[in-house]
C-alpha cells in the first residue's frame, strides 16, 4: 500500500475529524484563562489537533495557546505547513447550522470548511499517511497551527520568538495552484487644512469610506451654493443616468444641499471590481463654481484620482510581468472643522518601491496644501518561479491534477509572509466559488481528498531523503 492509496481509506475518519473540529466554534473572543489568549473556545481548538497528534504518534507542543505544532521525521531542516485554527464570526441566513459540520451533497458545511479547518485535517492525514506508510525523511516536517490569522497573526510573533523558522513551507489559506508574488503595500494619511479667501460654492463637510483597504459604498457633501440659480443649474447637470447614484437633499441652511453618492464595495487588492464612491461624488461636484475652503482637496481627488484605479493620475502607474499593474484606492475622506483627511491603500509591483511611490506622490500634494501625515508599508513577498520549493510544488500540483500550472500573483497578503521561504499552495481549486467568510461555507469531501493527497506529496518531494536543500 502506498501513502496515496492510504489517503483514501483515511476518508470517513477525516470526514468525522473535520466535523468535530468545526463544532468547536473557534472565533477568536477575549482571553480567558491562562493558555487561552484568544478565549477558550480557540484554546480547545488547538487542544483538539495535538491530542489527536500525540494519539496518532506525533510529537505534539502547545505554545501558551498562540500557537502548537506537530512533528514527524528527523533532520537538520524543517519543512513547515502553516494553517490556522480560528474562523470569523458566522453570521446569518445558513443552510445548514454553521458549527454542525453537516454533510450534504458530498460535501462538509460549517464555518471554516475550507478557510482552514478543512486544509488543516487534510495537512494532518497527509502526515499520518507518510508516517503509517513508515516512509523516511531526510528533514523534519512540522505542521504548524496558528490561532489568530484572521485578527492580528499575534499567533505567529509569538510562536517564531521561540520557534526557529523552517526552511522551506507552504500554507493552504488561499488558492491553487500557488501565489510566489504578493504585492507590496502602501497605506497613507493625506491631510490638509481649511483654504483662507473661500469663494463661490462652499464645501461644509464632506465624508466617504470606513476603511483604507474597503473601496468606499457611500460618500456625502454637503454644500451652500451662493444663490438658488447655481444650486439648481447644479440639479440640472446630473445626467438622468446617475439619478438612482446620486440623493439629494436640502440641507439647513438656504442654498444648501446634502449628496450623497452610492458605489460598489470592493476589496481594496482589486478595486476595479469596485466602484468608489468618493471619488464618483468628486467627480460629479467637480463642475461646481468654487475655491479655496475644502476645493483643492476636491480637485486633487478630481485630477490626481479621477475614476482611474492604477494611479495614472498620480503619475505612479507601473507594470511588471510578475506582478502585474500597480492599484490604488481612496478609501477614507473626511473632513473635521478644519481639517480635510483621506486615506489612500496602494498596491505595488515588484518594478517600483514603497518609497520610489511616496516621492512621487508628495511632489503632487505641495500644489493642493496637503500633505502626507501618516505611512505604512509592506514590502513585496516574492520568490523566484525558479526556486526550488515553487518548481517542486508545481511540479506535485500538475501530476496530481493533470492541470498545467503557473503561479500567480496577488495585491492580497497570505499567512505565508510569517513564514519566511513559503506560499501559499491551495485549498481552493481553479474555477471553484470563493466561499471563505460566506454563509454556507463548505468543502467538497472529493476537493478534501485531493487537498490530501497533494499535500503528503508535496511533503513527501520536499522532506524525504536526498531532496535538494536550499
Ligand atoms: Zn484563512
């Protein structure tokens, strides 16, 4: 019997392991007692897969509840599997009760089916087969359970302060085939004050946005046109077709109107699946007679974003082969007294630099009297397609599936950054819906097994002996 073969007579103790780890309902809550800094619920989590480690012969170690691990195999280095134990809330309208685990339809329904309770058991019966099958390894394999990843990864600060990193991993949080680039990130602060010698039309307030990285649902100014004539050639100038976009409403005082604009919400990593509020209110008050006050915000919002989403206006739009365009989104606009603040969320290439992109947008802020305030940056996360973890990876995915393979590239960040040598390498197959977070959340028992049997191979190919080292 091969470790593969094993895999499939595993499939109904999977399929009950899965179903008592997703009845554990794993939301991260505040601390409880000690071993239980993300509540007990998480706590018991974590317990359950290094009780079910040690009864299938691993060794087992529980990190003060941040994080644990499992451990086969001998050797100077480490193969490390990440995936984590915490799931978010479950919200409403299910099928099926989230934290039931209910099989339907050859498939597992419940909150964290496949992000990541589903990636986890598959990660655990892919190490049981290669030890039951007594295959010999050349490293150590080291399954690692994080418990926090969709909060703040305290989990993995915690656990490397006294865990060294492995050599070589991969993490099942995301898709398949594998993601080698995630984009470097850019948040800022842009701020600016009141303009002295206001004239025409005057911005009172304006608002949009909840989040940097959210492409903005609503946005709203209220404005005091100079006399009711401009107000209504205002009115006039909507196009019929934004009437359902745009509500009107008389403000407080005379001459004033409250706008409020409508758009589409959007990860901020791929916001031209979006439709930015803000910068579609600045576009349809950007007619409007007016200076000073809050107007050169409004017209660096007008000129330097316009509705575009790769910072062409900005002059900051680039494009590599790898990692494809740079992308830009204004999600927060805000004004206090005072003061205008926006917060913009920027996506970049491998071709240009957090900082290249920060002097180049200062250079344009002078001529608006804003400035940047605030920043925060991450660095890219890439590893060469010809690395050898990526090449042996690829090369297990196309055999096993039969599917060519390229690697991918994303503006999102995976759990494989705080892994160091790592990506991300599954669960979710090609052209199957995106159902992390989503009510009805599940994993097809046929989509399991194949994230199985990928997996012990994948182990297999990086951790057995003689396998090339790094
Ligand atoms: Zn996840």
């Amino acid at each position: 019997m091969s470790y593969l073969d094993r895999i499939n007579a595993y499939q109904e103790e999977m399929l009950a392991t899965l179903q008592e780890l997703i009845a554990i309902p794993s939301v991260e809550t505040e601390p409880g007692h000690a071993g239980e800094p993300f509540g007990p619920d998480l706590a018991r989590a974590l317990e359950y897969v290094l009780a079910w480690g040690e009864k299938n012969g691993f060794a087992a170690k529980n990190h003060a509840g941040y994080a644990g691990h499992l451990e086969y195999g001998t050797g100077e280095e480490t193969v490390g599997v990440l995936v984590h134990l915490d799931v978010v809330p479950a919200g409403e309208g299910w099928k099926y009760p989230p934290f039931s685990g209910q099989r339907a339809e050859e498939r597992i329904y419940g909150r964290g089916a496949i992000d990541d309770k589903g990636p986890a058991v598959a990660a655990m019966y892919a190490l049981k087969a290669l030890k039951e099958e007594g295959i010999k390894l050349g490293k150590k394999i080291r399954l690692i359970f994080g418990c926090d990843e969709e909060s703040g990864w305290q989990c993995m600060d915690y656990y490397f302060k006294h865990e060294p990193k492995p050599e070589y991993g991969f993490t099942p949080d995301a898709v398949f085939p594998l993601i080698n680039c995630e984009k470097g990130q850019l948040g800022l602060v842009i701020e600016g004050e009141w303009q002295e010698l206001q004239s025409g039309c005057r911005i009172e307030s304006l608002s949009g946005g909840t989040r940097r990285n959210v492409v903005p649902e609503w946005a709203e100014a209220v404005l005091t046109f100079p006399d009711q004539q401009s107000l209504q050639a205002f009115k006039a100038s909507i196009p019929e077709t934004k009437v359902n976009e745009v509500q009107l409403s008389t403000g407080q005082a005379e001459h004033q109107l409250r706008i409020r604009v409508k758009g589409v919400s959007a990860h901020a990593s791929l916001p031209q699946d979006g439709d930015n509020a803000i910068t579609k209110l600045v576009e349809i008050i950007s007619g409007i007679k007016g200076t000073g006050g809050f107007w050169p915000a409004v017209r660096f919002i007008q000129e330097c974003f316009g509705r575009e989403t790769d910072g062409r206006g900005l002059e900051i739009n680039c494009h590599d082969q790898i990692s494809g365009d740079l992308t830009i989104n204004l999600g927060v606009l805000k004004t206090e007294q005072r003061k205008v603040m926006m917060e913009v969320d920027i996506r970049y290439p491998l071709c240009t630099s957090g900082e290249e992109l920060e002097e180049k947008i200062e250079a344009k802020l002078a001529a608006y009297h804003l400035k940047i305030n605030a920043c925060s940056a991450l660095p890219p996360h890439y590893l060469d397609a010809n690395n050898w973890l990526i090449r042996t990876l690829l090369r297990v995915y196309q055999e096993e599936t039969g599917e060519q393979a390229t690697p991918l590239a994303i503006g999102g960040r995976t759990y494989a950054v705080t892994l160091g040598n790592a990506v991300a390498f599954g669960p979710v197959f090609p052209g199957r819906p995106e159902l992390a977070h989503q009510k009805d959340e599940y994993i097809s028992v046929q989509d399991l097994m194949a994230c199985t049997r990928i997996f012990a191979r994948a182990l297999y190919e990086l951790a057995k002996a003689g396998a090339e080292r790094g």
